[in-house]
C-alpha cells in the first residue's frame, strides 16, 4: 500500500554562476535510491499524455530538464498534480504509485532517473487492476 503523501518533491543543488547555471543529484544523496537506468521523454506532440501506470517495485526521479509538464499521481483513493517547470526541481516517487505525465510544453524534456532495468512485468497498466491492489 502506497499513499500519495509519500512522493516527495526535491529541490536540487543549484550552483549560480554567471557564465550558466549547474545543478546535479547522486545516489543516496538527492536521489533515495541507486541509479540504475535513466530515460527520457521528448518531442511529445500537443495534447498528449504519457505514463498511465504504475510499477510494482521500480522507484523513479523525475525532472523538468527544460520546457514544462504535469506529473499526476494516484494512490487509488486521492489524486495530486504537480507542475515540473525548473531544472532544480525534481519529484521522488516510490513504488506502487499510479503516475501519468501530460500537459507537456513546446520542447519539455522529461529526464527520468529509476532504480531498475527495464522490466514489463513490473509494469500495472490497468488502473481497475492497481485500485483493487492498492486498496
Ligand atoms: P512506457 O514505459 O510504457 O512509456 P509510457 O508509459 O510513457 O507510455 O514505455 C514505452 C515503450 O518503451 C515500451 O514499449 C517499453 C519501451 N521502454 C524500454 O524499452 N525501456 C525503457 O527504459 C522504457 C522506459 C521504455
């Protein structure tokens, strides 16, 4: 059983410098887990959402590199919409939590950071099916 309270919102290091900005995260730092894969999400048409699921065990980082979106989170029971629009601004989320992403801006760039490979079977994609788990 997941709650929604437990995803987290991270604010990055962000180190100023007039000739550009650089912010970072590391493992069992900024980030609660070890990396072991990271992906992204880019050129998402106008209108589209991506996500839509939930995974059993796979714990996820998230950030805005550039451009904007909208992470909604699900526990079944509440629903939370958090708008990434800054690069030192990330969202930890735990296993067991329904997320889509939507609302993508013109050339958003989603940077996803995940604690496991790749694996389908981890993957819920039936929200009736993770309700009557996660209830
Ligand atoms: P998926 O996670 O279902 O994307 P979304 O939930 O945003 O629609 O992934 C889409 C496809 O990409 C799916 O066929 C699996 C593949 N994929 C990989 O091969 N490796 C990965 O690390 C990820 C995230 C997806």
């Amino acid at each position: 059983m997941v709650n929604i309270n437990e995803v987290r919102l991270l604010s990055l290091p962000k180190i100023l410098d007039e000739r550009g900005n650089l912010s970072f995260m590391q493992n069992q730092d900024q980030v609660p887990f070890d990396i072991e894969r990271v992906y992204w999400i880019y050129d998402v048409p106008g209108g589209e959402k991506r996500g839509g699921h939930a995974y059993k065990e796979l714990k996820e980082v998230i950030v805005a590199l550039s451009g904007s979106f909208d992470l909604v989170v699900d526990d079944g029971y509440a629903q939370k919409t958090i708008s990434l629009n800054r690069s030192y601004n990330a969202v930890y989320l735990p296993n067991g939590v329904w997320r889509q992403l939507e609302n993508f801006s013109t050339n958003a760039l989603c940077l996803v950071m995940a604690s496991a490979a790749y694996d389908e079977h981890d993957y819920i994609r039936d929200y009736q099916q993770y309700k009557n788990i996660n209830r």
